[in-house]
C-alpha cells in the first residue's frame, strides 16, 4: 500500500471520529493524534533506516564493512540518524537472541566478553565520535547498562560467573553529563558496591533531572493513586552533572 492510499484511509477514518468528537473529549482527541504520529513514523521510516545514504567513511567507522561490528554498528548508525530527526527515546540492545549472543556468561566469562565486547566496542565509540562532531551530543543522554553485573568468583569451579546484582558499573555520556566523573566504588574484589551505593531509583531521577524533570514532582496514574517513576525513594547523583 502507498504512501497516498494510507493517507486515505487515514483521513477517512479522522472524518469519522470527528463526528464522534465533543467538545473537551481528551481521549478521542489522543486517539486522533496518535493516528497521526503513526503515519508519520511509518512515513518516514524507510528514510531513516535507509543507510546507503551514509558516506563509506562513516560506514566504516561504526565497523559496516566488518562482520564482527556490522550488526551491532548497524544499529548504533540507525541510532544516531534518528536522534538527528528529533526521536526522543531510542533503545539497543546488545545480545538476546540465541545464547551464543548473550552477555550471560555462565560457561566461559573470558571467551563470551571477548566476544561480546569485540562486537560492541567500535560501534559505541562511533555513536558518541559521531554525535559530537554533528553537534548532538551535548543534547543526547546516552546510557550503557544492564540489570546486573558477573560476579568476581567463578560458578560452581567453571570458567563461568553467575549474575551479580550487588556491585556493576553503568555509564553516562553525553546530555548534562561531567566529563571522566566517576561515582562509587566496590570492595577489594569487586562483588559489593560499598562507597557511594547507587539504587536504580537513583539512575532514574538523575536521567529525569538531565532532562529537566524533578522526579518528585513527576507522577502518573497508576493503580488508581499517583505514582512516581522513582516509587518512594531516589536522589539526584550530583557529581555526575555537569
């Protein structure tokens, strides 16, 4: 179906919510609006994921033209094309899949990272070289992270290591963020976080100050009471703000 006969379709079916439509009805109202963005997004998505516009030099340098960095650097060059047409929020995900592209190194902890971080590496580099010198990095917050770390100790007398949710690393770049600042730190062997302990809750409402909003303020309707996005705690982590 073309572009001209969605738009069809799309403005027939406003015509007949129009006609529904009463004066102060927010959530008909929504819905059209909502319509609308979708046929925009799907407008113009082939043009934004269409990646033969790119020069070969930025092609190669999220690692294109490498088997090793082509897919994960695909998804990063995608990431930095949208951020440059005003999409607010991009997600990647780096493995899932089939187990032998998962971060979950139970088996071989060395093998898997190597493995894992030689796919990663470039193609992060080259998100941030190419948001700073297009000039959009100051305004783009990227964060690297997961929901726990590995543990310090082999599992079970493997070369394996088991989930860690007691001391990990996340970074910030970009968007407000301090230059080489660095927050907290774990123990002698790396298992427990025991200086400057950051909660998710806290991740949360730095990420929301970043982007201009107290989190003590922000609420949404959940369960039948206003909840916030940081629940009953969190704090700013100052020392990361520039």
């Amino acid at each position: 179906m073309d572009r001209s006969r969605q738009r069809r379709i799309l403005d027939y079916a406003q015509r007949l919510n129009r006609r529904q439509a009463s004066a102060g009805d927010t959530e008909l109202e929504a819905r059209i609006a909502s319509y609308e963005l979708a046929f925009r997004m799907q407008a113009e998505a082939p043009e934004a994921v269409d990646l033969k516009r790119e020069s070969a030099e930025t092609r190669a340098l999220y690692g294109l033209d490498n088997p090793v960095t082509a897919e994960f650097g695909t998804r990063c060059l995608i990431a930095r094309r949208l951020a440059e047409r005003g999409v607010r929020f991009v997600q990647l995900y780096s493995g899932g899949g089939p187990v032998a592209w998962q971060w979950d190194a139970h088996d071989d902890v060395n093998a898997n990272h190597e493995k894992m971080c030689g796919a990663t590496d470039r193609p992060v580099s080259a998100l941030l070289t190419d948001l700073k010198r297009r000039g959009l990095l100051d305004d783009t917050l990227v964060v690297w992270g997961g929901e726990f770390g590995r543990t310090p100790v082999s599992q079970n007398g493997s070369r394996g290591r088991d989930h860690n949710a007691t001391g990990f690393t996340m970074w910030f770049a970009g968007g407000g963020i301090q230059p080489g600042a660095i927050h907290g730190a774990t123990d002698e062997i790396g298992l427990h976080a025991v200086e400057d302990r950051a909660h998710v809750n806290d991740i949360h409402a730095t990420i929301l100050h970043l982007m201009g909003l107290d989190h003590l303020r922000l609420t949404h309707l959940h369960g039948g009471r206003n909840e916030r996005l940081t629940n009953v705690a969190g704090a700013v982590i100052h020392r990361l703000v520039s």
